[in-house]
C-alpha cells in the first residue's frame, strides 16, 4: 500500500510557533519504502503519536526541500530515532548542501549515524532511496537552497512544490515530470506583501498548468486559514475538473485509491 500521512498541515512562523497547525512534514509510504519529509517541530512527537503510530526505526531516508526551521526543527531528533539513537548506522539523509554547509541544521555529530548523506542539487536525480527515485525541481525563490521534490515509484508518480515565490517557468519544471499528485505549500490567501511564498492564485495557476490527477494543498498560514482551505479546495475541483484536496493534520492519502478514484 502506498500513502502519504501529513503529520502537520501549518507553515510560516506565526502558525509554526502558535501550533495552529501542525508542522509535521510527511511520511511517505511507496511499497516498501518509507520516507520522512520536511520534519519541522513535532515531527517526531506526531510520527510516534499517531494511530497507528509511524516508526522511525523503519524509514529508509528523511529528505528536506530547504532548511528552514519549519521543516527542519526535528531533523537532528529524527535522525537519532531513524538510527536507534546512533547505535545502529543506517538509512539516508538527503537535503540541499547549504543545509550541511552554511549554518547547518543537519549537525555533524548526527551525520555520522547515517549511512548516507546526500547533498541535493536542483534538476538533478534519481537519487534512489530503497524502490524510489527521487528528482528535483529546478531551484526556487526563497532565501535558501529550496527545490521541489519528485517521488517516483513504480507508476506512481508524486511531486511537491515546498515554499517559494512564484514565478513564470515553475510550472513547466513540475509540468515536466507529468506527477499524478501534486501537493503545493500555499502560505498566503491574498494580500500585498511582496514575500517568497505562494498566494492561493499562485497555487491555483500552477495546478491549472500541470493537471495533476490530484492536487494537494498544505502549509497553510494564518491568511488561508481564515479563508478555509476545504471550501477553496472544492471550487478548484469545479473549475478545473480534476481532485482536490485540503490537508489537515493527520490526513492520510491513499494513494492507490484516489488515483484509482480519480481514473473514473
Ligand atoms: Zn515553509
Ligand atoms: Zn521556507
């Protein structure tokens, strides 16, 4: 069975440090591989606290789209749990080199329990992890190395947009690995403010584009949020015709169902 359990839903600082919403990451499960993605604070408390809980000693690599502390305050935690607190060396830790490099926040001490450690580039890949390949998109706008992440297992094909600003050629960079789900980091509803992260617009444009089968919203801010996700969620599953998904905390996604579902 493949799935992907959100362990958090919420993203930016005030959503992050109020706990409005989790900020988790994901665990994907793609056949037998299992993979943490983007652990920030309570990764480990909501894998373990889940019902049925997610074991840590089981994943096969934890992977980080950028370094910023929303998804990637539990890394160093994780990376004890994936390794029996660095007895047992094994598994793979993956993210852009400036999150070992530059203030890192993969520290050195914790490196040495992995039995692998690989430094993303943008539009690279496979890096293979146990039956997955994984390719990256092309570099976001953000203030740190950010790239997307392609997921690809046997014919499922799973691709997620983290956080950046939009821009022209970004759609066309996913567009290009023809994901059947595409899960977006959408920070802001609307508003003015000229910063490195998605409107809900943006989103939408980039959905538009790529015509996943399904499309998955997550890492809400306080603006989207009061806008209610599900209902938006539901307008884009009208206008575009295709599923649509609002995450919230300790949503599971069937993989294998919603694309069955949405092949009718
Ligand atoms: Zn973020
Ligand atoms: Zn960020």
């Amino acid at each position: 069975m493949s799935s992907i359990l959100f362990l958090g839903s919420g993203g930016a600082r005030f959503v992050v440090a109020r706990q409005l919403r989790a900020s988790g990451g994901m665990w994907i499960r793609l056949g037998a591989t299992q993979i943490h993605v983007d652990p920030g604070p309570g990764a480990l408390v909501r894998a373990l606290s889940h019902v049925p809980p997610c074991n840590p000693r089981e994943l096969d690599a934890i992977v980080l789209s950028h370094k910023h502390l929303d998804h990637s305050g539990d890394v160093n935690v994780l990376i004890e749990a994936m390794t029996s607190g660095g007895f047992r060396r094994r598994g793979a830790m993956l993210a852009p080199a400036d999150a070992f490099d530059d203030e890192p926040v993969v520290l050195p001490y914790a490196r040495r329990f992995v039995e692998r450690i690989e430094r993303l580039e943008p539009s690279s890949g496979p890096y293979r992890v146990g039956g997955i390949e994984i390719f990256t998109s092309m570099r976001h706008r953000h203030a740190v190395q950010t790239h997307g992440l392609i997921f690809v297992h046997d014919a499922i094909r799973v691709a997620y947009l983290p956080c950046g600003r939009y821009f022209e050629e970004l759609a066309a960079d996913y567009a290009r690995h023809h994901p059947d789900v595409l899960i977006v980091n959408v920070l802001r509803y609307h508003d003015q403010l000229n910063v490195d992260h998605f409107t809900w617009n943006d989103a939408c444009r980039v959905v538009a584009e790529v015509r996943p089968k399904v499309a998955v919203f997550q890492h809400f801010g306080t603006t989207m949020l009061e806008a209610s996700p599900p209902r938006l969620a539901a307008q884009v599953e009208d206008e575009l015709g295709l599923r649509a998904i609002a995450v919230y905390d300790g949503f599971t996604l069937d993989l294998e169902t919603e694309l069955a579902a949405a092949a009718r």
